[in-house]
C-alpha cells in the first residue's frame, strides 16, 4: 500500500509538471507569436516611413520630370495641311537670321517642309527655335561657302550680313558669302532642279543718281568704298543669276529689298531703326549722322516675307524691287521714334559717313502691277510693335535672364552709316 502512494503522489507529480511545462510551452509560444507580430508591424511602419521619405523625396524629381515633358511635347504654331502635290520642300539659306526666321514661320504656317541652313554668323537659333523637332522642320549649322547637297524644289537664299557693322567687320567673309555661297547655290538648284530666289538689295543702286530707284537703273556704285564688298558682292551675284539662267536653265528670282524693320533684329546690329529705338528707350542722344537730310523709306518685315513669297511663285525672272516707297527723312525718323517711345534723349549729330547714300526710295510699280504686292503695315503700329520687342528685351537683360547676344560688330575703318 505504501509502495502504491508513492507511485500515485509521482504520478500526479508528473501531471502537475506536464501541466506546468505545457503551460510555460504555450506561454513561449505566445510570447514568440507576439514577438512576430510586433516585428512585423515594426517593419511595416518602418517600410511605410521609408517610402514615405522616398516619396518625399522624388516628388521634386517628378515635377521636375513632368515639366521636361511638357516643355518637349511643344505646342507649335498653327500648321496648315497640304497635300503631297501642293508641299514643297524648301530650303532658307540665312533662315536664322532677321528676315529669314520669319520667312520660315510663314512657309512652315502655309504647310510646306522648311529646311534652315545658317552659319550663325548674325543669325540666332533663339529666331527659330519654336520651331524645332516639328516634322515638317530641320535645322542645319552650315556655310554656303561649302558644298551643301540636300534634295529641294525652292530655295531661298538669304545668307549674308546686312547690316554695315558685319559685312564691314569681315568684307572678305561678305564677299565670299555673296559669290562663293550664291555660286555653290545656284549648283545645287541646277542639279535638284530647284528655283532659285536671290535676297538682293537696294544698295545694287549705291547713291542713285536717279529717284525713285526703278529696275531699270544700273546704279551708281564705288567699287573700292567702304561698303563695295556688301553692294559689289549683291550686283554679281545677281550676275551669276543670270548667267545660271541663261546657260543653265536655272529659274531664278531677284528680290531688291530695301530698309526693312521689325522684331528679331540685332540689338547692336547699327541700323538706323535699332539704334534710334535703343538710345531713346535707354534715354540715350539718338545719333544722327550728317544734317539728317538723307531719306530712307522703311518697310515692316511682315510685308517684305509676303512680297518674297508672291515672287518665288510667279513667272517673274527679272528683279523687283520690294520696298516702302513712303520716304523720311532720317530726322524725320529720330524724332517720330522718340515721340512714340516717350523719351526724353536729345537728338545727337555726327560727322556724315563716308558714301552714305542721300536719297533711298523704292519705284515698286512692277510688283504692284505683276504681283499684286504692296505694304500694307502702317509706319508706326510697325514701328510700335518693333519698340515692344525691344522693350521686353531690354527687360530680360535687366532681370539677369539668359539672351543671347549679338557680338558687337568692330569697325576697322570709317563710321557706322544710316541703311
């Protein structure tokens, strides 16, 4: 009996101390459940935090990205559709400059294929940069002077300084521009069949002996002046023109621009409009050269790119003059900008420029009767508009804002001239 009360007290012993080992096994247990738990929220919140912070952080990122991709889906200016037989591919020599950026949005607005082709020599990329990575639009950084082989059915040829502070800077680079660059064009447009149009000018006419300037007049011309590599460059090419025409079969058009204003041009390019808009907003003497007497007819460069269109596309092959034949004076001129600028500059007089021309004004009765082409922006919501282009680009240099600027043109010998 004995023997069996001790098994019986081991006995409930063991059931106690399985009891209590179970107990505490299930407590582990618990214990590791929760120690689970804890860690896996832990980590949670801790992933949470972290993307939390990450996202605080590449949020700028992608705004910064957002922007980017606004700013490459461009919005470009309305292009009209034309049809394969209708669209031309067209090729603007000088494209980024004054006249041919603007050139260049009307060709791309009609709906044509444009092709830009500029040394950047007083031509900027800012004129034509709205326009880049349009399908209808390429840009190339090259010189007429080389070869350049491109498949076209037009090309206009506007390259060349126009302004007396750069083609005098550089009167050989002028010259070559105006000869080896025209030649190289005029080879191309005999290969590809293109026609040809040539941006002459009225300094073919020199200080005309004869006013108003007719197509008919041969002009009056120094062949050794300061300004013989700009107006001698113009009068042969027009030469080569012809001679292209003649032996070659070349279609050509001769374009004889005369004083042309309006936005894009050179802040410092030394044209009377530029220079007198700039003194009298800057409140700075407006220089006038000589007694002021000299007359210059200005035309808005809206009217100049219509006239050259209207000449690419008619069967005109003689020259024809395009050009404001509503003359002023060059006084006239200071004190009508001064009075629209609201400036108090005093007008300023300088010693006269040697060969400046006295009389400048343009007989377009040919492009009246065989274009149906005259100026039909008024002198002064022209010049208006040109002085807000100019007063906004003042602002940008004022506020520190990025403008590329135009190298100031050095003059070897002589003084800047009215044109």
């Amino acid at each position: 009996w004995t023997m069996m009360r001790v098994i019986w007290l081991i006995a409930g012993l063991n059931r106690r101390m399985m009891k209590i080992i179970l107990a505490l096994a299930l407590i582990a247990y618990i214990a590791s459940v929760w120690g689970t738990y804890t860690n896996m929220r832990s980590i949670q919140e801790g992933e949470v935090k972290i993307e939390q912070r990450i996202d605080e952080a590449v949020a700028p990122l992608r705004e910064k990205i957002r922007d980017l991709e606004q700013s490459l889906s461009q919005k470009y200016p309305p292009v009209k559709f034309l049809s394969e037989k209708d669209r031309k591919r067209i090729l603007i020599t000088g494209g980024a400059g004054f006249v041919g950026s603007h050139l260049t949005d009307k060709l791309m607005m009609d709906g044509h294929e444009v092709t830009v082709v500029d040394n950047f020599f007083t031509g900027r990329k800012r004129n034509v940069e709205h326009w880049i990575g349009h399908e209808n639009f390429e840009l190339i950084n090259h010189d007429v002077v080389e070869p350049l082989y491109i498949e076209v059915d037009q090309i206009y040829h506007l390259a060349s300084p126009a302004s007396p502070p750069n083609y005098m800077y550089n009167p050989i680079k002028t010259l070559k521009t105006n000869t080896i660059g025209t030649l190289n064009m005029l080879g191309l447009a005999k290969r590809v069949g293109a026609r040809l149009l040539l941006a002459s000018t009225s300094e073919v006419y020199g200080d005309p002996e004869e006013h108003p300037q007719n197509e008919e007049y041969w002009g009056h011309v120094n062949p050794i002046g300061p300004r013989a590599c700009y107006d001698e460059g113009k009068r042969v090419a027009e030469t080569m023109c012809y001679a292209y025409m003649k032996q070659e079969g070349v279609e050509v058009r001769v374009a004889r621009i005369f004083n042309t204003f309006g936005s894009r041009m050179h802040m410092n390019d030394g044209r009377v409009v530029s220079n007198f808009i700039l003194q009298a907003l800057q409140g700075e003497p407006l220089t006038v050269y000589g007694t002021g007497s000299q007359t210059r007819a200005f035309q808005y460069v809206s009217d100049l790119v219509n006239g050259l269109v209207l000449l690419m596309n008619s069967n005109i092959s003689s020259p024809v003059n395009l050009g404001n034949p509503e003359e002023h004076t060059i006084l006239e001129f200071a004190r009508l900008i001064k009075s629209l600028v609201v400036s108090r500059s005093q007008i300023q007089f300088l010693p006269e420029a040697q060969d400046d021309p006295q009389r400048r004004r343009p007989d377009i009765r040919k492009a009246k009767m065989m274009l149906g082409w005259e100026p039909v922006v008024p002198l002064e919501e022209g010049l208006n508009k040109t002085i807000q282009y100019f007063s906004r680009e003042l602002e940008h240099q004022a506020n520190n804002q990025y403008i590329p600027k135009p190298k100031a043109a050095r003059m070897k010998k002589g003084r800047p001239r009215h044109i």
